[in-house]
C-alpha cells in the first residue's frame, strides 16, 4: 500500500480504572473509517505507547488489523504500528512483533533519551530497515526525545528499499523545504504537526500524521484533500477553523487534550500515569469545543460527499 493523505496516530483508550477499553477501540477505528481516515498508526506516542505491556500492544495492533480489513489483500487503509526503542536490537524486535501481528508499516522515532548522533541514527535505522521485516517510516519529534534527524541525514537513508518516509514533527518551513527536496515515488513526506500541515502540504508534503484526527476525522481528511489538491483558499478557511483545536491540543502534553475530546465523544476515560486527566481549568474549554467538533465533523462529511 502507498502512504498518503490523513493518518491519525491514534489514542488508546482506557477505562476508568485504567484497564484497555477494547469495546472504546473499535468504536474508535470505526470512526476513523466512517470519517475517511487514509491509515492509522497504532501505540506511537499519542497511543501511550510506553505505557503499555506487550501483550496489551499485540491486542491493539491485532483488533486494528481485523477492523481495518484483515489481510493485507483486504485491508481498506494501512495500519503502521510504533516500534521505535530506546535501542536498535529492541526497535528491531518490536518491529517484528508487530510484522507478525499483521502491521504493514514500521513508525519508527528516533530513539529516545540517548541522544545518538546522526552517524549513529543512519546505522540504526539502516539495521531496523534491513532486519526488521516491515518498511520503515522515519519519526523525528526531536521535543520528545531530545534527537533531531536532520534532513542531511534523511539525505543518507532515502535510497534504501525499505525506508519508505519520515513523519516530520518540527514546525518550521524551513525544515519542510528541505525535506521536500528528497520527496520521491519511493519516499513520502508527511508532516507531524497539525498546526503547519495544511502548509506544508500546499508546498508538496504527501500528507498529515495526525493527533487531532482522533477527534476530527472527517475534517482533517478534508484538509489534507483540499491542501494536497493546492486548493488554498478553501484550505486556508478550514485551517481557520481549526485554529482554536490546535491550540487546545498543546495547553497540555499530548495525548492529554485530545483524549479529552474523545471522551467527551464517549470514547474512554482516562490515561496511565505519569499522565494525569486534563486540568479542571481547561475543562470548560473541553466542553466548548465538543460542540465546535461536531459542528465541524457534519460540515466536513457533507462537503467531503459534495466533492
């Protein structure tokens, strides 16, 4: 399958006493395929990756690859699993582990808290991309974990057969410029910022790895049709639109904000420490934008089907 579009990085939900709500699950993968949803990204970040053990992560993936179609000759959209570690040897056998349950793409974020250098990283994601058993899409959010891959070093790993993309999460245009200039058929740019995708999709980026599509699947598959087809007056409006979600998605580290959203959708009701629900300060916030979501999910669907 090729890689495009609106990718949702998605939440996991939990119940009240923080077991894995699977009936939540569903719920929540069926309304990334009603709303349009283009692949979906299983235990990365957002998804409290860290958090879970490795039975929890192989029910996730294996629940998302029945729902999405099953075989990978049925499948409706993609489904790509977060294998990235702390090391290679163990990035590698995630990234089996999730090749066994059924993922078809490997999200791999540079390795977290080590700080390697970028000889290191190109020798890492070589090792994952050639031992792993799934294609590989790059992962740098450097605010995370404190490793920047720079695009001279993307430089060095486009030619590989395995490595498919990178999930872009800095902000700046001058980031995305250069990495457009490595984009090919056999390697995707996708930005991994909800604020600047529309941007950086007008400007040739294939598509957006979204937090915010949880809540809104049906607008973000909008924006990223509209900012892919260079329709920038009218991406420029719904981006508009946007604006209060993305600044509402940062008031606290994510995925806290937008499982606020979620369960005022009825999908779960908490999160595992150290994360902590939203503050009550932002909880008035949380009930005003339920209804903006709403509102904008109806708009989107009807222009979606219009188009």
């Amino acid at each position: 399958m090729h890689l495009f579009g609106s990718i949702t990085a998605l939440a996991t939900p939990f119940t009240a006493t923080g077991e894995l709500d699977l009936d939540a699950w569903r719920r929540l993968l069926k309304q990334q395929l009603d709303g349009g949803t283009q692949g979906v990204v299983v235990a990365g970040s957002t998804g409290e990756a860290a958090a879970l053990s490795d039975e929890e992560y192989d029910t996730l993936l294996g629940i998302a690859v029945e729902v999405i179609g099953g075989p990978v000759s049925r499948r409706i959209i993609p489904v790509l699993a977060g294998t990235g570690q702390m090391n290679t040897a163990k990035t590698i056998a995630a990234t089996r582990r999730a090749a066994a349950v059924g993922a078809e793409f490997a999200l791999v974020v540079t390795p977290p808290y080590v700080r390697p250098t970028q000889a290191g990283l190109i020798a890492h994601y070589r090792a994952v991309a050639d031992q792993g058993g799934l294609p590989v899409v790059l992962y740098n959010v450097p605010g995370r974990t404190g490793c920047d891959l720079l695009p001279e070093t993307v430089a060095e790993l486009v030619d590989h057969p395995n490595i498919v993309g990178i999930k872009e999460a800095r902000a700046e245009p001058e980031r995305m410029a250069a990495l457009l200039a490595l984009r090919s058929d056999s390697f995707a740019i996708f930005s991994g910022d909800d604020a600047t995708a529309s941007r950086a999709m007008l400007a040739g980026a294939d598509g957006l790895i979204s937090v915010g599509s949880n809540a809104l699947p049906a607008s973000f598959r909008r924006l990223c049709d509209i900012s892919r087809q260079g329709q920038s007056a009218a991406a420029a409006e719904l981006d508009a639109r946007l604006q209060e979600i993305y600044g509402f998605l940062s008031v606290e580290p994510n995925p806290i904000p937008v499982k606020a959203l979620l369960q005022r959708q009825g999908i779960g009701e908490g999160l595992r420490l150290p994360l902590q629900p939203l503050s009550a300060a932002h909880h008035s916030t949380a009930d005003r934008l339920a209804t903006l979501v709403a509102s904008l999910e109806a708009q989107s669907s009807r222009e979606t089907i219009a188009a």
